[in-house]
C-alpha cells in the first residue's frame, strides 16, 4: 500500500437548509459532516491514496455516525480518539444570487477542543507516512489543539514528512491578532503554503495590492508579488494562492496561481472557470486535496496546479462538503471537456 496521507482537525455535523431555503423559514434540515481537513482526506481518498484522518470524536451514536461517514468513503479513521462529549455542528444557509451563503457554528466545547496531550501516537501516526496537512482552523479552536497541532508538526518533521498548511482564516473563530501570533511562528514547519488573499492578510499580514474580490477585480501582479513574498520571507517549498472572483452567490470566476522550487520559479496562473455554484464550501479544501494529489503523482508541478483547480471546480458542483469525484473526472475536465453534455 502507497505511503500515508495524514490530515488533522475537526469533523462537524453539517445541518443545511433545503435547496436556497432560508434557516428562519425551513421546516426541516439536511443532515451530513464535514470539515476543513476531513474534506482534504475524503478528496484524497476518491484519488485511491492511502489517506487518514485524526480527531477526536465522542464514543456516543453521533460521533459514531462521523466516524462511519468518512469510512463509506475511504478515509482511515485508525488513530482517531473516542473521548468527548459532543461533535461541533455548523448551520448552513446556501446564498443564490445577490444573497450571500451563511455559516453558523455550534462548536464550543467540542470533543477535541478538550484532546489531551498523549491522546495521538504520533510517532506512530507518521511510521511510513509521505504527507501532513493541517488548516488554519485548527489552532482557532483552543489551547489544546493548537499544542497539540504543534506536537504533530514536530512530530511530522522528525520523520521527514512533507507538511502543508491551508491558512484558512476564521474570523468567527479569532481575530487576525490572535492569528498572526499562532500563525507565524508554525509557518517553520510547513513546506507548501496555501492561500487566498485574505488568509495572507488576516493569518500572516501580507496583503495582495489593489485586488478586491467582492467587486470581483483581480490585479494578478499584486498576487504574483504575494506569492514571492510569501515564500521568500518563510522560506516555503512552494505557495498556492487561490483566485475567487465573486459575481454573485450563485457564480464565481476561479483560477490560482503556483511559485515552486521545479517548475514555476516565476508565479505559473491556471486556467480559469466560470462557475454555476451548487455548493461552494468546502471548496478550497478540494483545492488543496488536489494540489496534494497533484504534487504526489506529477513531475510537472503546472499540472498539479490544474488539477487542483480542475477538481474544486468540479467540487462547487456538488452538494455537501465531501468532493466525491474521481481522478479520472478532474483530468477529463483539466483536459478541456467542460461542456456538461451528458455522458451515455
């Protein structure tokens, strides 16, 4: 079996409204999980890697059914700890048009903002392991699994696992204060770095010029120069950064741009697509579950970067956090076939 893909973080229960319906007004919800990094996992699993998943979830029914949700498609959940009382939710009410999408979190108290020290073998986590990949998120959530984050990547280092880190900042989770002090000091232990333009802003303080995305205008250069910044001043292996241009809820522009060691010394932008949006979260973790598969089975990093990019457009189709399309699908997409004919 190929080396370990190893992601870290918290599973939610996801309760969304039915089709564009509003939270006051709907009368029953759907039920499903996700999460930043257990996205990642599941993106990796559906690429046929030996993908893992680590939290910490309770022993009762509900924490039962996350654990469940990630094995129906692939993810090992071997090193995940069942202790706790509660799983995290997250409401969500899907945007159409000029009505923007909108998250609220229930996660307070949730089994792994309490994880104990010791709880994850992490030595053991990564014996045979290629790859560590961690989120923002997961340091917002507290003391305990910011140290513990902590112990991972050092753990991750020593065996000589390749770690990226999607900066993910939340904003209903901490101020961009306490992100940048968190955030700084672990960027020491990440190789590949990924972004959007207020994740840089926000986590690390680098701003991308005169770009406003909510306008939709994009100043490319000012993201070129981001990416040099970033990676000269961390000292990075390679940087991703993630080019939204919203039009409204219901469509975005979507492309990004790669500065690596190989192939792009010089910052590389894809190709870009004009997306009818079903369901945008979750999203940037398709990102960078395909940049991480792309990386991992591609010399040239270029193509690892429309795969990437390939694969979260395809995502935003989808309802749900989970990315559930083949490897197969996102090359044929990458490739050029994205008139939406039906397959017979």
């Amino acid at each position: 079996m190929s080396r370990k893909i190893v992601t870290f973080g918290e599973i939610m229960l996801r309760l969304s409204t039915p089709g564009f319906s509003r939270l006051v007004q709907a009368q029953q919800l759907d039920v499903t999980f996700g999460g930043g990094e257990a996205n990642v996992a599941v993106s990796l699993a559906q690429y046929g890697m030996n993908s893992y998943f680590i939290s910490r979830l309770p022993a009762h029914e509900i924490g039962q059914a996350a654990l469940n949700h990630l094995r129906r498609f692939g993810v090992h959940t071997d090193y995940i700890v069942r202790a706790g009382e509660r799983v995290g939710i997250y409401f969500l009410e899907t945007g159409a048009s000029q009505r923007a999408s909108k998250v609220i979190y229930d996660r307070s108290h949730s089994a792994i903002s309490d994880i104990e020290p010791g709880e994850v073998d992490w030595a053991e986590v990564f014996d045979q392991a290629a790859w560590f990949h961690w989120t923002g998120i997961t340091p917002a959530l507290g003391d305990r699994p910011r140290a513990e984050l902590v112990a991972a990547c050092k753990a991750a280092k020593a065996a000589g696992v390749t770690v990226s880190c999607d900066l993910n900042f939340r904003k209903k989770l901490w101020s961009a204060k306490e992100a940048q002090a968190t955030m700084r000091p672990l960027m020491a232990y990440v190789d590949i770095c990924i972004a959007n333009e207020e994740d840089a802003e926000k986590s690390l303080g680098l701003k991308a010029g005169a770009s406003d995305i909510e306008s939709a205008e994009l100043d490319e250069a000012s993201y070129f120069q981001m990416a040099r910044n970033l990676k000269q001043q961390y000292d990075f292996q390679a940087v991703a950064i993630t080019l939204r241009e919203s039009f409204s809820a219901s469509r975005n522009g979507w492309s990004a741009i790669l500065l690596d060691d190989k192939n792009c010394s010089k910052p590389y932008r894809s190709k870009r697509y004009d997306i009818q949006i079903v369901d945008r979260v979750g999203g940037g973790d398709a990102f960078a579950g395909g940049l991480i598969f792309g990386l991992l089975s591609k010399t040239d990093t270029r193509e690892a970067l429309e795969f990437a990019v390939a694969a979260s457009c395809l995502k935003q189709t989808i309802p749900g956090d989970f990315n559930l399309v083949t490897a197969e699908e996102v090359i044929k997409l990458a490739k050029g076939s994205g008139s939406g004919r039906v397959e017979r």
